[in-house]
C-alpha cells in the first residue's frame, strides 16, 4: 500500500475499514434469505468487502494506537456544526416547509462559517429560497415539502 | 462585486417572473356539489413513471377529458413500490372526485392481493369509474423467420425441447400470468428470460437470443408491420381490433384467456352521483372524435369502452377470478 | 439531403423558433441544477407539444436532451457538483481549474467539447443508423455482462491511491445498486419492509448526496475564502471553446466511444465519461497533470457526454428500445405523437427523422450560443466567498434531491450519503468508484441472469457466445494492464525513496 511520506495517523482509515467489514458480514448474513437466483452477487459482492475491508485493517492496525488523535476531529467546530445543520435540515424541510427550513438553514451555515453581515446574510438567505420554491413550483411542477403556511 | 450580486438577482428574479408566467396553479376544491361538479381542475394519478403505457395511455385521452369535462385536467405522475405509492396516496386523499387514479388491470389486482398488508385499502372499496383501454394483452410474437407459423406448431415443438421465452415483465407482472396460464394449460416449460420492456424483448427477438417472446400487443403489431416479427397468437377473448388477422389463444383451441385494460378509479368513499358523472365524463371522451383519431394515429388498443357499471363488474369478476388464481404465479416461477 | 432543408424549413416560422429558444433556456437551467434533468423536463413539456407539429415536437426534445446534458458542466466546474451524471467526470480537472482561476477556460472547453460532441454523434446517427442496426441485435446478455465486467475493471486503474480502496468503493456501489426490489425473482432485497427502498436508490440523489453535499462540507470547512485561489478570474473563453480543435485525436476518440456506448441500451453517459476520461488520461504525454487542471480532463467527458446523446438516440429511432432513461421519455413523446420507433420510421417518413437530426444540429450551435452569453457571467460564482456560496449550493442540492420524486426521504439520503462521502473523500477512497458500482451492477446482475436463464440456469449460459470471448478477453487485459502499471508504479516510487 502506498504510504505518505511523513507518518501521520489516521485512526479514521481504521474505524472505516472495521465498518466495511462489518457492513459486508451483515449483508452477507441478510443475503441468506434472498431467493436462490438473487442471492448470487449480493454474497459475491459482501464476501469481497470482508476481505478487502479485511485487508484494510491489516494494513492500519497500528493505528489502534493513535484513536487519541481522534480529538482533531472533534475539535473542528465548524464541520460538526455542518454536519449537524445538514442532518437536522431535513427533518427541518418536512416540518417547517421548503421555504423556511431553507432560509433559516442557509442563515445558520453563513454564521458558523464566521459572517457577521447580517443585512446581506438575510438578503441572500430568503432571495435564494424564495426564487428556487417559485422556480420549482411554476417551472416544474414540482410539489417541494410545504410547512403549515403554504410553502 | 457589489454590482455582479445585484445583476445576479435581477436575473434571477425575471427567469422566476418568466417561468411563474409559463406555469399553471391547480386550486384547491372544496365542492362536492354534483350540478356544479367538475368546476376545479381534475389531478389523475398514473402510479408509473412518465413514459410508460399506462401514463401515455392516460395522457392520450387527456385532451378529450379535458374538453368533455369543461375543466383542466393534471396528469401527476406518482411512481413507486409497484403501484403502490399512487394507489396509497388516491386511497388517502378527499373523496370529492376531484382526485382520480389511472390504473392497469389485472396489474392492480396483483398487487392489492401480493401487498395486501401495506396497501390503505382493498381493491373494492375502489370507486370504477370507466375504462378506455380495453384491448390489450401480450401476444406470443416469433421473429418473421421462425418455422413457427401457429400456435400448435410451436407448442409442439416446445413439447419436444427446451425452446427460451422472453418475457417483457418480471415477477407478479401480466407477462408472468400470461406464461403461467399457458404453462398449466398446455403442460409446457422453457427457459424463461425476463426483459425490461417489450423493446428489450423483440430486439432479443430479433438478435436471435431467444425463440419467443410474450411483448406487448402494440409493439408486436408495428413489428409484424414492419416484416420482422410474427405474432401467433392473442390471449384477448376475442380478436383484437389492431390486429384483426391474428387468431386467438381460444381459436387455436388453447384456453388461456387474459386481457389488459386501464381504466379510471374514484377514491374510496366517493359519492356514487359524482362517479356516475365522471363516468359520462369519461364515456363522451373516449366516444369522441379526437380520441378516436389519435387511437388510430398511435394504433392504441383502445376496444370498446366500459362505462362505471361495466367497468365496475368487470373488475368485480376479475377480482375473483385473480384470487383463485394467484397460486399459478408462485407454481410457475421465473428465475 | 434534401430531407435536411424540410427540417429547416419546419423551424422557418416563429413560434417553432419561440419554443426552440424556451427549449433552450429551459434545458440548461434544468442541466445545470443537480436533480433536475433532461428526462423530468423533456415529461413535463410533452403535454405541452401535443398541440404542436410533431416534428417540431421532436426537435423540441432532441434539443432539450443535448442542452441539458452540457448544462451539467457548468456547476460541475464551478461548484465540484455535476449538474447531472453525465458531468461527474467533468468535475475532476474542471473544478481543479476553476480553482486556479480558470474557470473561463474550463467553461469554454466545455463548450467547445460538447459542441463537437454533439455534432459529431449526429454524423455518426445520420451515417451510422442502418448500418449498426444487425451489430446492435447480436448483442445479447452474455456480451453485456461482459462489457459491465470490463467497465468494473475500469475502476482498478481509476483509483490513483491504492486499487483496494478503489474496489472497496465499486463494492459500496454495488451493494447500493442491490437494494430494492429484484425484477426477475421478485424478492426484495435490503429493504426493512420500507416502501421507498422498494425501489432502490436513485442515482441522481446518490450522485448529490456523494458529490454534491460532501462538496458543500469541503466548502464549509475550508480555509479558503473562495473557490478560486485568488479573487481574480484568468482565463479566456474562446481559448477553451477552440481547445477541442487543438487535441484533434481526443475530440474524435471521445465522441466515438461516447457515440457506442451510448448506443448500448442501459448504458449511458456515466459510464462513457470515465471511459473517455480514462482513456484521455493513457493516452496523454502527461497524464500526471490529470486531476490537477488538465484541459484534456475537461474535453473528454464533455465531448463523450453529448455524444452519448446522439447514441443513446440510435437504439431508441432504430428499434424503440431507449438507450437512456431521458431517450425512454424521448421515446415516449414520439409514441404520444404517432411516430413509432422502427426500420419503418427510416423507410416510410425519414423526413421526420431528418427533421430530428436538423434540431439535434441546431441545437450544437446553441450550446455555443449559451456559452457566450451566460459563462462569463456565471464564471464569477468562482470569486465568491465561499460563505454565501457553500449555503446556496447546499439550499439547490436539496431542492434538486427532492424534484425527483418530491420524497423527503431522498433529502435524508443525501444528508447521510453526503456526511459519509466526506468522510471518505478525506481519507483518498475514490467516491467515483462507488457511483460507477451503482450504475454498472444491475446491468451486470439482469444480464447475468438472463443469459444463465437461457440456457436453463446454469453459469455455461455466460460463455455461450462466441461474441463473448472478445470482451472477456479485454477484461483480463484490462485487469492485466493495471496490475503491472500500478506494480511499475510502486517501484519506481520505491526507487524514488531510496534515491
């Protein structure tokens, strides 16, 4: 496997390739129940990952050693808050509506990325929704999620 | 930057003014007064992507309905699990006749019976409107250069060895029915090759990769037309009209009968005067010379149309007919 | 020939030019956005052209299909998220160069690629329809099986850090593609009785949950103030629009592989703009430069994706089998309009069909047209701070996730998807390799089925034709191919260390 110069670790390479293998063994496990001719490549393809991810961990036991390094992920403010914006958005999009799940999820990510310019940041974050809901709704015919308002 | 940001929006907004001009709002009913029904846009549900039969089918008639009914019609497409997304969502919705689903038959009765479970409600607390498909079916085509010239000729060599159908649906679909009516009838098996579509088949067809295929009737037809196919046989109960030459499954002494029809459904829960009327809605539609014209133009199956009452007791004979035999599907698997 | 001037003269009245143009506009927008593609716009607009000559209702789509497909490139190479699956490949070296301040170029290539693309496949329809038709046919399930297999071992030499992580992804693409419900058994696979993944996933939302959404993560976090490395836009537009003439070879190579491979039903333009870019990449005097803003990286994907166009068309006139899910719509609008799709169509009414090929070949000078009236403006996005970017992105990504199917669910999709992706783009695990797994396996698996089904079931049914044997044999070199390049590779790295 190709090494990178400098030796830094990387825990996370490690808890992906467990995951792969645990993802493989599980669907080759739910792969049993599948009728005789569906079941063919589903195992093929679980058995592959086991092995692969298998050789994945192989390759990065030593960074068993370095999950304390984990901290530089859980330090970086910003990307958890965005990936909590974005997990919580949807659940957003289904109670609130297209329209104002968006504006409030667009003011929320300009604000952790460090904006201060309020004025401009409201502007952008209600023009931009509210031209891609009529876009959507009169161009396409596309029903986007409508809170109890309408839109 | 200042000056990009508001030539942005500015362009923005007038592709957003353009297109709302371009676009059409469907407004939402809240009368349920027959002398004065339909006086809102009426939504069809086709539970199928765009581009399939049933959705051209229904877009099709769609001018027709639209002039006999005095109001727009909406063609929304609602795909998905089957039917099952466009039968759940007509099962849930107002009862007002406003809201209406365009579904194939006997496929609608496969799967109430198969996903009983999931589904809202049951196939007959469905209101039959009307059917303006009537006279289709997946006839057994054979490539023009086959020694095959009928249906005995080809059963018989079937009995002597292993020939491959194609089929154009896959698991619980018409295809399948279609094949295991025969396969209890004459006591035949093949190699069955399930295709996606009846393009797919008679292209195999065509190539040499199969000897049969079960497509459908109107594939089939421009086919023969064209010099590179042969049909033997269909499973109408009687000839059909776009192929008034090829003899039935019945005619050729195979008792295998199964037709395809799309008709119109009201939700569960609609008043039987509003039913009535889409009924003579539907009826003046499919009766009119528009549609007859584009029946001939697109050499659509159309037959002869079934108002709610005929249309109601077919799909009542039908329905028990498809529970009694729903048990050939499972003897007669595909793969 | 004369055919040809009848479909001019069907264009030669205003309203037909009205439409054209709404067609255009329409296409692009729909091109550009991720979710909105050519197949939903060209349904919604078949109502609208029953009221229309057919002719000009096909021309309408055939230039709705074509603009569309180049619409993709644009927020490809602005944004790293391909407006539709046909622009992915297009992200690689086009963002690269967008983030050098290239955009321009990179938006010219693009045009110029697709331009040539287009024109291209439309002489190999135009030259091309009858003669391909028997080679068409004799394809049956065991060649396709093969090809899909070849196109797997694609990934090998697609993955720069380590073929493991490469497969590893092909595998999570195809696990994904198992998911839903199996055509010919009927069993349902993966899907914890929900009824949405009854039918799999689809590969638009994958595609914005995998490039899209993690972009929008980069973005967030990144240190950079915009996506250009400098506020200042370099670059010229009509450099890169005449960049296709400048790489001759490449041009005319990928528009012929994009033109074949879209001919092959099922097979469409994700798959020929790897193909293409891969094979750019071997056949460059420097491929080192792939990956970081090599303008043959842009020209091939685009040259191929518009030519795939013109191929998947080929199957669709020929013998109404589409060769795409946008020519299944395609094929729809000319059933809805009378037209049936078959040898007849050339033999009774080729003017129809040459009234399509004229609007295909319009629609080739649009794209230029579209060029230079919207990139220079559009080009600015790249200058922007990020802050005001990344959220717009992320607010359309949505919005376009959720235009396929108007499904929630599909927004849950591409949150998830889009969180792992980035994880994974992080640790160098090409996300490519999970969309080309996505879109290869059924192909691979239906078509493994049948041609085993044919013979009764048993594995014999794979080697049965003798056509076969050939595309095997390209499988095994390809893989071959790759496993000395990447050991080469290795030691010439090692050696590279040592010195």
């Amino acid at each position: 496997m190709k090494k990178t110069d400098k030796k830094e670790p990387k825990p996370e390479e490690l808890i992906f390739a467990i995951l792969i293998v645990i993802v493989g063994i599980a669907g080759f496990i739910i792969a049993s129940d599948f009728s005789k001719r569906a079941k063919i490549l589903p195992r093929f393809v679980t058995a592959l990952m086991v092995v692969l991810g298998g050789i994945q961990v192989w390759n990065n036991r030593g960074e068993f050693a370095h999950m304390k390094n984990l901290n530089g992920f859980v330090k970086n403010k910003t990307l958890l808050l965005t990936i909590l914006g974005i997990l919580v958005y949807p659940l957003a999009l289904r109670f609130l509506g297209f329209t104002v799940a968006s504006v409030l999820f667009m003011f929320y990510l300009m604000y952790i990325r460090g904006l201060r310019a309020y004025l401009k940041m409201a502007i952008l974050s209600v023009s931009v929704p509210v031209v891609v809901f009529l876009l959507f709704s009169s161009l396409a015919h596309v029903h986007l999620p409508t809170g109890p308002w309408g839109f | 930057m200042k000056k990009s940001y508001r030539n942005l929006s500015i362009l923005v907004v007038v592709f957003a003014l353009l297109f709302s001009l371009a676009g059409c709002e469907t407004v939402e009913s809240t009368a349920t007064n027959v002398d004065s029904f339909p006086s809102d846009p009426i939504t069809i549900v086709v539970p199928y992507n765009p581009g399939g039969g049933v959705d051209t089918s229904t877009r099709t008639i769609q001018a027709a309905l639209q002039e006999a009914a005095g109001v727009n019609i909406v063609v929304e497409n609602r795909p998905g699990g089957g039917m099952s997304i466009g039968y759940n969502y007509v099962a849930g919705v107002k009862p007002d006749g406003y809201t209406l689903l365009a579904a194939p038959i006997p496929t609608m009765i496969f799967t109430e019976i198969t996903m009983r479970d999931q589904l809202k409600c049951g196939f007959s607390d469905y209101k039959p409107v009307g059917a303006w498909i009537n006279d289709d079916c997946s006839p057994l085509i054979v490539a023009s250069d086959s020694p095959y010239t009928d249906l005995a000729s080809f059963i018989e060599a079937a009995k002597s060895s292993t020939l491959r159908l194609g089929l154009s649906g896959g698991a619980y679909s018409t295809d399948h029915m279609t094949y295991a009516l025969l396969a209890e009838e004459t006591g035949v098996s093949f190699n069955l090759v399930p295709y996606d579509s009846s393009g797919d088949a008679l292209a195999a067809l065509q190539g040499g990769h199969v000897d049969a295929v079960l497509a459908s009737l109107v594939t089939g037809v421009s086919a023969q037309e064209a010099g590179t196919a042969r049909i033997l046989g269909v499973t109408t109960d009687e000839r059909a009209a776009v192929a008034p030459e090829v003899p039935t499954f019945k005619e050729q002494g195979v008792d295998v009968v199964i037709e395809f029809h799309i008709g119109l459904f009201a939700a569960p829960g609609t008043p039987d005067d509003i039913v009535k009327k889409l009924s003579d809605i539907l009826t003046s539609a499919a009766t009119s010379d528009d549609f007859k014209a584009r029946v001939q133009e697109v050499k659509s199956p159309a037959g002869e149309f079934m108002d709610c009452e005929a249309w109601g007791e077919y799909c009542k004979s039908e329905y028990s007919r498809w529970s009694e035999q729903i048990g050939t599907l499972d003897k007669y698997p595909l793969g | 020939m004369e055919f040809l001037l009848v479909g001019f003269k069907a264009l030669l009245n205003p309203q037909a030019i009205l439409w054209l143009l709404i067609s255009v506009v329409l296409g692009y927008v729909t091109g550009a956005l991720p979710g909105m593609g050519a197949a939903l716009t060209i349904s919604l607009l078949i109502p609208i052209t029953y009221y229309m000559d057919s002719a000009l209702a096909l021309i309408i789509m055939g230039t709705i299909f074509t603009i569309c497909v180049y619409g993709g490139s644009l927020s490809a190479i602005l944004l790293n998220v391909p407006g539709t699956a046909g622009s992915a490949a297009t992200c690689v070296d086009g963002y690269k160069m967008a983030q050098k301040g290239e955009a321009l170029t990179a938006l010219g290539v693009s045009t110029g690629a697709s331009f040539f693309g287009s024109l291209g496949s439309t002489i190999l329809l135009i030259l091309g329809a009858r003669v391909l038709l028997k080679p068409m046919l004799a394809l049956g399930s065991g060649e396709y099986f093969w090809i899909t297999v070849l196109g797997l071992t694609i990934i090998a030499s697609l993955s720069n850090k380590g073929m493991i992580k490469g497969f590893i992804g092909g595998c999570i693409g195809l696990l994904l593609s198992f998911v839903g419900q199996e055509l010919i058994t009927g069993s349902l696979r993966y899907t914890f009785k929900s009824f949405y993944l009854m039918d799999g996933f689809e590969l638009v939302a994958l595609i914005i949950g995998f490039f899209g959404v993690s972009e929008v993560i980069s973005m967030m976090t990144t240190k950079q103030k915009q996506i250009a490395s400098s506020n200042k836009l370099t670059g010229s537009l009509w450099r890169g629009m005449i960049a296709p003439l400048k790489h001759p070879w490449l041009t005319i190579k990928s528009f012929v592989m994009g033109f074949f491979i879209g001919v092959m039903p099922g097979v469409g333009y994700s798959i020929s703009t790897w193909l293409a870019y891969n094979s750019a990449k071997r056949s460059s005097k420097h491929p080192e430069e792939f990956g970081k803003g090599a303008i043959e990286g842009v020209i091939a994907p685009e040259c191929s994706n518009n030519a795939t166009v013109g191929g998947s068309l080929l199957p669709t006139l020929l013998l109404g089998i589409p060769g795409s899910d946008t020519a299944a719509v395609v094929l729809a609008g000319m059933i809805a309009h009378g037209i049936m799709p078959g040898p007849q169509l050339f033999s009774k009414t080729p003017e129809l069909v040459y009234t399509f090929y004229v609007g295909l070949l319009i629609s080739g000078l649009f794209i230029i047209a579209m060029g230079f009236l919207v990139l220079p403006f559009a080009a600015k996005v790249t200058v922007l701070p990020l802050g005001y970017v990344a959220p717009a992105v992320a607010v359309l990504c949505f919005a376009g996730a959720l235009s396929i199917n108007t499904n929630i669910l599909d927004a849950v999709v591409i949150a998830v998807i889009g969180c792992i992706a980035y994880w994974m783009k992080k640790m160098d695990y090409p996300i490519v390799t999970v969309i080309l797994g996505f879109v290869l396996g059924p192909i691979m698996e239906q078509n493994m089925n049948r041609a085993m089904l044919a013979v009764g079931g048993s594995v014999s049914g794979l080697f049965a034709s003798k056509l076969s044997w050939i595309f095997i044999a390209l499988a095994v070199f390809s893989v071959t191919q790759n496993i000395v390049r990447q050991i080469k590779e290795r030691g010439k790295k090692d050696e590279e260390v040592v010195s």
